[in-house]
C-alpha cells in the first residue's frame, strides 16, 4: 500500500465513521467501487473501531517500517521530550507510537499513544482525557504505567505509558509451553491487577488477550483503560454521556451477556470476561463460536448459547497441539489420547471455575474477582472450592437443608456419589509433583468410583420400590471407608471429613466425632501438624465441640486452627476467616462481646476485600456481628445487621432457607427487647415454620425455635402459655441434644423464670438447678450466663425462706453481672433489689442501709 493510498484510506474511514450504520454501506458502494482491497481495509478499520481498540493493540493496518515513517509526520519528531521513533499500532481513535525519552535527564523507552485528527468532538476528547485520568490514579506493578502527558504543538492531546515489551497472553502461555500449574500462577496476577482497579472504583469494560501483555520476564500488564467505566460517582454524570453512542465500544467474543444486551454494567462484566480469558488459556480455544463473525451472530450466542467445558473440549482435540504437549511434559505419563489426560485435569474444579465465571446469571457468577483468583489458588492447594457449589456437592447440600431427615428418594444416591468423587478432588491435587501424575490422579477416581458404587448396591440389593434413608448411606459409607481406602489416607480423610460435617448437620454428634477426629489424624501424617489441611480440620472439630456444648476444647481448637493459619499463609483466605468467626462466637457464648465484635468485623474484613458482600459467610457472620451488636444493647445497629444479612441471604439463596429462618428469630429478639411484641411474634413465627418445613420437627432447631416463641408470651406476662411452650421445648432439646447443651441449659432456665413469675418456687429451683449446674460444667469461671442463673436460683430460694444459700448466689449473680455488664443493667438492678429484699427478711438494717444508699447511679 502506497503513500496515497494510506491517505486515501484515511481520509474515507473518517468519514464512514461518521455516517449511521444503515449508510455506510452505500458509501463503500460508491467510494470503494471495485476496489476490494480497499474496502476490505475501511471494513477491518471499522471492526477495529467499533471494539474500541484504542491502546497497544496489534496493528489495525499492516504497514513496513518503511511506510509508517512516510505516512506519519509525527515519526522522527519530538513531542515535548519524546522523541517518536515508529508507530506500534492504528486503532480507532489514536495513534500509539515508541518512542524515546531524549531530554539529557534519563533514557527510557515510552508508548506514545496521540489522538487522531478526526477525533477532536467533545465527545472523544472527554473519553481521551477520561482514560489519562484514570490510568494516573492506577498504579500497580501488573498495570501499564502512566508515565506522562500532555497536547502536542498542534493542540492534539496524547499519554505517554511505560513501553511494554511483550505479547498477548494466550500467545505467551502457547509459545511458552506453560503448564496448566504455571498459567493458573500466570493468571491470578492478572486478577490481581483488575481487582485493584476494582477497589479503585474503575471497571475496565474490555479485558481480552491483547489488552493483557506478558514480558519476557514473564510478568503479565493490563492495557487499555480506553472504555473503562468510573465507579465514582463524580464521574456519574460524565459516564452517562459517554455512553449516549451508537457505537459498540466493547469487544464482543469477551463481552459479559449484560455488555452485549447494553444492560448495567458492574465489576461481574469483567469476572465474566476473565473468565473467557481463562477458558482460553486451559483449552487454547475461545468458548463461543458463532456461524459467522458479525456482531449480530456473536451477541446472540453469548447471550443465548451454551459452551463446552473445557474438559469435554480437549477430548475433541488433535493430540498434536500444544496444550496436549503441555500436559505431557507436566504430568510425564505415557503418550497421550487425544487430550484424555488433560481432560481428566480440567475435569472437576477447573471445569466448575469457569461455568462459575462465565454464568449467564450475575447472582452466580463469583461475587468479586478476587472470589474468582482465590478460587485457583484453593484449586492449587488442594482445597475445596466455592464453585463446586454450582455443581452436585452444591446441589447436594441443597438438599440435605432443604428435606426432613428420613426417606429420601434414589436420587441421593447419585448426588451424594458425584459429591464424594469432587470431594476426592479436593484433595487430591496437593503436594508434590508425584501427585500431579494422571495415572496416579485416574487410580484415585477409580478407587473412589468402586468404593461409592460398592456402597450404593450394598445399600438396597433387592429391596425395588424401596427408598432409603440418607442415614443407610452414611452407615454403609463409614463402613466401608477404612478397609476400602486404607492405603489412600488423603482420599479417606477427605471422605472422613464429609462424613463428619455431615452427621454433624444431621445431629448425631458421637458418629461426627469419630470420623472428624479420624479426618483430622490422617491428614496430619500425610501434610503435617502446621498445615493448612490439618488448620481446616481443627476448624471442623472445634465446630463440633462448640456445636456439642464442650467450649473448652472448642476454643483450644479454634485457636490451633487460627495460630496454624497465621503461621502458614501468605494471604488471608475464606477458613482464616471462618476460623476468626468461630473464635468470635465463643467469645459471645462466654460474655465477650466487644472481643467478639473485634473478631468478627476482622472476619468480615478479609471477606469484603477477598469476595465482596454478596457472599453467602459474610451473610452468617454479619448476622453474628448483629447478635453480639445486641448483646451490648446498640439495638438500632444491630436490626441494620440483622437486614442486611437476611438482605443477602435472600438474594443468594432464596427465602425458604435456614438463614433466612435465623435472621428472622434474632429480629425478633430486637422487637421484643424494643417491647413490639407484634412484630417479634410475627417474626419468631415464621422462623419456626420455615424451619419446621426445612429440618424436620426431630431437628434441635425446632425446639430452640418453641424456646423462642415461649419468649414473646413470657414479656407479655402470659405466664401460663409461655410455661406450657418451655416446658415443650425443653422435652425437645433434650431429645434431640446431649444434656449438657447450652441450648438445654437456656430451655431449663427460661422454664425456671417462668415458674418464679408463677410463684412455684420450688419447681423454679428445680430447672435453675439444672440450668446452673449444666452451664457451670460448660462455660468458665466467670461466665456472664452463671451469674444470671446464680441470681435467679437465689431469688427463688429467698421466696422459700432458704436465706442462707440465697444470700451467697444472690451476691454472686448481682457482684458478677455488674463486672460485666454494669450497675444500670436490668439484670444487675434486678438482684440488687432482692438482695434488698433478703436483707430486709433478715433484718440486717446495716446490709439494707448499705446497699439502699449506693450512689443513684449505681441503680438506674
């Protein structure tokens, strides 16, 4: 192509972009005639155009290094103190060139990127000057820097970046030949890079390959902030009028189904493209492919059509290409069969990464893209991922939270056979290369399919038209798992594990605990005592402990769990902060509530920045935070809690969800303590029914939930239904828990002040008995819920005339909770006008006269 030409093709593709779409066909008819090379090159501008090709990208015209020097009057030129040396690309609206810095100061060698003439409107100098800004407040090391900027001698503005010396991502892990392993590392640098403009309020709007380059150095940069979307609202106004275009400023084969349906965009659009991208760079293909490139063909099936896993993909493949050598070289198996091997790698976690990223429905998809890298990185380490949530171990949790315990159909069988096999996943990929050899990776799926599939048929042999209960299953699950699994102690563990938390879930504890405990012993010989794996097995355990009532050895657990963590870590992680929830509730259960809150906003800290809000755990623990919040009597703050958890809960999971049930129980507790009996009745009403319909009435919730109704009729004086409704829950509890339960404790004491309200005070003196000695068994010296029940238990004994030992708890009950929750607390008054009382009976004036003449503010 000659000088003339290039003019010529300048000259005609700015005014085509000028025209409406529906004329522009004419104007190559009349323009281009028979010239189809010519129309050829203004159809590829315009493509180029249209996707905002606006920086660092491949060249839109092909031109030699000859040409570009004629072409350009800028080459050979300075612009303030850049010296222009050649043009790197033509995109739709600028130039970018190389350059160098020649001022004497220092040498450095730029990308020079200068609006064309042509493009001067209000509109792309608004976009223009709108890109410099935001690259000026972004700096990080996976970010091409802004170096400078400014107008050239002729008015034309233009940005100098640090000169990246690299090629697009997907060309780099190809001609590299990287292992799946080095371009998953690869990757989360790039997340890295898009997470921190996320926290800068900046949504890049087109992140495709060659807006990421990768040096020789192998360090990824993110390009291209051209059509990037400013979260701040300053920019509000700005942003609605940029966008106020008929042109497409996005690149199609990596825009997010809302991109293309011109819906809102939020920072989920560029999780989506991520996601492309990292389909791209396991397969070697993109997802989609239209039956033809127009922009009409490419919308469509994005919005509309479904792609092929990557581990289905493979298998199509040619063995010959490079990423089935890849896997060769990583795994070192014998030849391969036309991508098997590598099939069997993406299949599970990789596969379940992508359709979590990639989801048509942004409520799916990971809620943030940091939620999205430490998903590769659990991937890497072993451990379990969020996004097998989406799949059977997520529809199988489902399940289980949503049905009675009993019979359940067939169905559970297979799910719980799927859910057991990506349970295996899990851990399966962990340490050392010897681990990352398919053979040894297909022995273990096989190893577990014989297992499940010798545990179904031994299930229900014969017995046709039969449903068996889940309970069958686990039976002959835990069974099986040490004799068929003896030799394979990180399959077993983690299959010990599920089993665990599972009868964990179902209530029976003592069958949790042997296989939490065996989980935990296993995992410790094969990774050792101060590994992750063995962290998360302590968390699993100290939950149990906690569930059971034993808070001792659950708060030494807990605290194993988070020192083994802190120690090990690079970066905060999802179980770090499970872990610091854990420790948190104890910490409320003991009386510790502003050490709880501590824990728990640290919790919700790491979640906010890892995941984002729209997390199902930042849900529970934010409700935590309310229940510790309301303890410290900030009940306006701790009902803003409350909403905002039952807020997410709904949005992620739907109504008819345990969580949902809970939100609404300690709502209620807020209106009962704000005396809107109504609305605390309403609420704790729909707590039990939802939880009667989604556990069962043989579940412990439902007797704390008859516990709970009891404490509406209770304020309301209505002494005689609220005994009746906590003499019920009580019967229960303990039916359904061990003795010493808190939660049993709780139904005896609430019982007790129930029967004191009543005048029984002998039958009251009974259950504050059983109350005390169950909570001075559980929690510590000292604990604020032993001083309640001491103070209680005293009142009740002064009414029967036992002065004697209801001056020593009365003393105990009125001195503790005024340690810890002060003087003008209800409970501490309480105790201290009893105390009165009793001294008075007693007639001990000089007791009476001290404790009436305490300073004022000592009482209200």
């Amino acid at each position: 192509m000659d000088n003339n030409s290039i003019n010529q093709l300048k000259v005609l593709f700015e005014q085509l972009v000028e025209l409406p779409a529906e004329k522009r066909e004419s104007f190559l008819d009349e323009h281009c005639k028979d010239n189809l090379e010519l129309r050829r090159e203004l159809l590829s501008l315009l493509k180029s155009y249209e996707r905002g090709n606006d920086f660092l990208e491949v060249p839109t015209i092909e031109l030699s290094a000859d040409e570009k020097e004629i072409h350009n009057p800028f080459i050979g030129k300075h612009i303030g103190p850049y010296l222009i040396e050649s043009e790197i690309g033509l995109g739709g609206m600028g130039i970018v060139y190389a350059g160098i810095r020649d001022d004497k100061e220092f040498e450095q060698k730029v990308a020079i990127k200068i609006i064309k003439h042509g493009f001067t409107s209000e509109y792309f100098l608004k976009r223009f000057q709108r890109e410099r800004q935001t690259l000026a407040n972004l700096k990080h090391h996976n970010i091409a820097r802004l170096l400078d900027g400014g107008r050239s001698s002729d008015g034309l503005p233009y940005l100098v970046m640090e000169f990246i010396d690299g090629i697009p991502i997907t060309d780099y892990c190809v001609e590299n030949n990287l292992t799946i392993k080095q371009k998953l590392v690869l990757f989360r640098l790039v997340c890295d890079a898009v997470q921190y403009a996320h926290r800068n309020l900046v949504i890049h709007r087109d992140i495709k390959p060659g807006n990421i380059l990768v040096d020789k150095e192998g360090s990824p940069k993110l390009l291209d902030f051209g059509i990037a979307k400013l979260l701040d609202e300053d920019f509000v106004n700005t942003e609605q009028n940029l966008t106020q275009t008929g042109t497409w400023l996005l690149t199609p084969e990596y825009a997010s189904p809302e991109q293309i349906k011109g819906e809102e965009i939020s920072t989920l659009s560029d999780v989506y493209s991520l996601g492309v991208i990292f389909y791209q760079i396991l397969t070697g293909e993109q997802p989609y492919k239209a039956t033809n490139n127009s922009p009409a063909a490419i919308s469509k099936i994005i919005s509309e059509g479904k792609f092929i896993l990557p581990s289905e993909l493979v298998k199509k493949t040619k063995p010959e290409v490079t990423y089935i050598n890849e896997v060769q070289k990583e795994i070192n198996s014998k030849p391969l069969k036309k991508g098997s091997k590598l099939s069997h790698y993406l299949k599970g976690d990789l596969d379940n990464i992508v359709l979590k990223a990639m989801h048509k429905d942004i409520s799916r998809r990971y809620s943030s893209v940091e939620q999205f890298s430490e998903d590769i990185r659990r991937h890497l380490t072993g451990l379990p991922v969020i996004a097998q949530k989406d799949t059977a171990v997520y529809r199988l949790s489902k399940f289980i939270q949503r049905h009675k315990v009993g019979f359940v159909s067939s169905i559970v069988f297979f799910l719980f056979m799927i859910a057991s096999i990506v349970a295996i996943a899990w851990q399966s990929n962990i340490a050392g290369e010897e681990r990352d050899n398919a053979e040894i990776e297909a022995d273990k799926f096989e190893r577990v399919n014989r297992f499940l599939q010798n545990m179904f048929s031994s299930v229900s042999p014969d017995e046709i038209g039969r449903d068996v209960k889940v309970y069958d299953v686990l039976e002959k699950a835990s069974e099986n798992v040490e004799t068929e699994l003896k030799d394979k102690p990180e399959i077993e563990s983690a299959i010990r594990r599920t089993l665990g938390k599972t009868y964990t879930n179902l209530g029976e504890y003592n069958l949790a605990k042997v296989h939490l405990e065996k989980a935990l012993h296993l995992n410790e010989n094969v990774y050792g005592k101060e590994s992750e794996n063995v962290a998360v097995n302590l968390y699993d355990l100290g939950l149990y402990y906690h569930w059971i009532g034993e808070l001792k050895i659950a708060d030494s657990l807990y605290n194993k769990s988070l020192s083994i963590f802190k120690k090990t870590l690079n970066e905060p992680i999802r179980d770090l902060a499970l872990t610091l929830n854990g420790c948190a509730l104890l910490k409320s259960d003991l009386g510790n509530f502003s050490g709880a809150v501590i824990q728990f906003e640290e919790a919700l800290e790491i979640l906010e920045i890892k995941f984002g809000r729209n997390d199902e755990d930042y849900a529970s623990i934010t409700n935590n935070l309310a229940i510790a919040t309301h303890e410290l009597n900030d009940l306006d703050k701790a009902e803003k809690y409350y909403l905002e958890a039952q807020k997410i809960f709904i949005e992620l999971l739907g109504e008819k969800r345990t969580e949902v049930a809970s939100t609404y129980n300690n709502l209620a507790f807020i209106y009962l303590d704000k005396n809107d009996f109504q609305r605390a009745e309403k609420n704790f009403t729909k707590s039990y029914n939802l939880k009667l319909e989604l556990k069962g009435e043989d579940h412990p919730d439902i007797g704390l939930a008859i516990n709970n109704l009891g404490a509406v009729k209770f304020k309301l004086k209505n002494y005689k239904e609220a005994k009746e409704l906590y003499t019920k829950a009580n019967i229960h509890l303990k039916k359904t828990l061990p003795y010493n339960h808190a939660w049993v404790a709780n139904s005896y004491f609430w019982l007790g002040k129930t029967l004191l309200e009543m005048k029984d005070y002998k039958n009251a003196e009974i259950n504050l008995r059983h109350s005390l000695k169950i909570r001075e068994k559980i929690f510590p010296k000292g604990n604020f819920l032993i001083y309640i029940v001491e103070g209680e238990l005293g009142i009740s004994l002064l009414f029967q005339k036992k002065i004697s030992e209801a001056e020593i708890l009365l003393l105990e009950g009125y001195e503790g909770l005024k340690s810890i929750k002060g003087a003008k607390d209800a409970g501490t008054i309480r105790f201290l006008e009893h105390l009165i009382k009793l001294y008075e009976a007693a007639s001990n004036k000089e007791k009476v006269n001290f404790y009436k003449n305490l300073p004022k503010e000592s009482f209200k």
